[in-house]
C-alpha cells in the first residue's frame, strides 16, 4: 500500500468554520475558535497522521482585505497557504449557501491556481437534508470542484468522508514530520492564541478586533518542575478597552485568566501559573516590530 503525504489548505471567508473543522480533525485544540468573524489572523500547520497518510493542513485565515499592516499581514497568509498547497479545501456555510464574499474568493484566489479544490458545505446541521442537493448543483456551475463534501465540523458529520477524500489527491511521498508532531506553532504564539480566544468569548461586543496577546516569557517553578509561570500581556489600542478587559475590581481580567488557565493546564498536561497584564498600545496593528513579535511574519 502506497503512502501519501502533503499540504491542504483550509480557505473561506471568516467564520465559516475553518477552525474549528481543524480542531475537530486534529482532535486537539490547535486554532482559535470564536463566534466571532476574523479570528484567525496567522497560518497555522496542523498534522493528521493516518495509517496511510500524512495530511498537512494550513489554516488560512478567512479572506477579507484591509488597509493596516495587520490586515495586509492577514491576506498575506492566506494566499501563501493557498500557494504551498497541493490540495485547497474551500469551504462555505449550508444555512447561508453562496454568499458574494464566497464567490469573490473563487474569482480572486481559487481560479488563480491550478489545483484540485474539494469543495466541503459545513454546518449541514443547520438545514434540512434536501436542500444539500440543490446547493451542490449551484455550486457546480459556480466552479469545477473536483468533489463535494456536506459536513458538519462541529457536529463531527462526515469528516471521516473529507479526510478520505483529501487523501485521493495528495501526491505520494514519506511523511514529511514525524509521528508525534501535530504543529510547527511556537508554544507561546499558541499559548497566546489561548488568550486571545478568551479575551472575545468574555468580552462579546464591547471590545473590537483591536486585540493582541503577546506571551513575554515561559518558566518552569524553581521548586515543581510540573508547574509553569507564564507571563502575558494583553495589548489594546485604546484606554477604555483596557477598562472593559480589567473590569470592575478586576473580575473581567480574572475570568479570561482562570478560564485560559484551566484551558492550558488541560493541554499542556501541567499546573500553570498564569499572570495577565494589559497594556495600552495606540496602532500597535501598524508595528512592524511588534507584529513581527506577535507571529505575523508574512510581512514584507
């Protein structure tokens, strides 16, 4: 039996579920997932290992322009994935069909390349089952996808299906990482992201995407080498997010804290002892040093 092995990457507009079908098939938590769109602002590989093959996902972030660096950083990222890619899996929402953001990624990105396209309809969840039929045949005169795949990433409907069918269009080759890695992530952009998903589950709509967490250090305790002291700064643009964050008496701040720290203690197998401090930082999507800091290393 031939082995395969290769790169796949996740494409669609924010908050189609890209995330969170790659934290499914991964079966660990590896890329922010939020309610919120544009969450996702940096290619993250994940790897599945199969008996039979080896499938490298690059989580593009959903495509959507901009004019800062962080937006330009954001698109960036998402068309390298699509350039490093043997296989794009575009995905779109079942509830929603065929939005116009849908249709300009095929005409902007998907149409650029000459590459096989899955086409995975998510959230079939949310619909009846005779209506999948109808938006396949709409999708067939939208674009040649090579399959259609109706899945549900949080329901796990069907990913068994994708992932076999990923497999029939990767090229044959050894594995390309070893077993045990599932992501090439530091642990403190990972460690951040955490955070950072906290940060909007806890503060719903009063706090903008103007959200940053950099992990500044990672020790191990002095005296128990199973405990970690992370230190971690939350950045905001303006004075009245750092108070929406804090809180009154600081319970905004100890919520997101507890709730990242359970969350990484979880992960990482260990006891972590975490210290979260917020910090005002005007245009910091426009610092390129500190962008840099934050993983944003597409920009050029």
């Amino acid at each position: 039996m031939s082995f395969k092995a290769g790169f796949v990457a996740l494409v669609g507009r924010p908050n189609v579920g890209k995330s969170t079908l790659l934290n499914n098939i991964l079966g660990t938590k590896l890329s922010i997932v939020s309610p919120k769109p544009q969450t996702t602002r940096m290619r993250i590989l994940g790897v599945k290992h199969l008996p039979d093959a080896q499938i490298i996902f690059l989580d593009a972030p959903g495509v959507q322009k901009g004019g800062d660096l962080l937006s330009k950083s954001v698109l960036e990222s998402a068309v390298a994935s699509m350039e490093d890619a043997d296989v794009i899996v575009m995905i779109i929402e079942a509830d929603k069909g065929w939005t116009k953001e849908d249709k300009e990624i095929v005409e902007n990105y998907i149409k650029k390349y000459n590459k096989p396209v899955i086409l995975a309809i998510n959230k079939i969840d949310k619909i009846q089952r005779d209506l999948v039929l109808p938006l396949i045949e709409e999708s067939t005169k939208i674009y040649d996808f090579k399959e259609y795949v109706p899945i549900s990433a949080i329901k796990n409907i069907n990913i068994d299906e994708l992932l076999n069918t990923i497999k029939k269009y990767l090229p044959e080759s050894p594995p390309l990482y070893p077993e045990d890695m599932i992501t090439d992530l530091p642990l403190k952009l990972w460690i951040a992201e955490i955070i950072r998903e906290k940060v909007f589950f806890n503060t719903k709509q009063e706090v903008p995407y103007s959200v940053a967490v950099e992990v500044e250090s990672i020790k191990e305790g002095e005296k128990n080498k199973n405990l970690l002291i992370i230190d971690a700064v939350i950045y905001v643009e303006r004075d009245n997010h750092k108070g929406i964050i804090i809180g009154k008496k600081g319970q905004m701040l100890k919520k997101i804290g507890s709730q990242a720290r359970e969350e990484l203690e979880f992960l990482l197998g260990k006891k972590v002892h975490l210290n979260l401090y917020v910090k005002v930082k005007e245009n910091w999507k426009e610092d390129l040093p500190l962008l840099r800091s934050l993983g944003y290393n597409q920009i050029s």
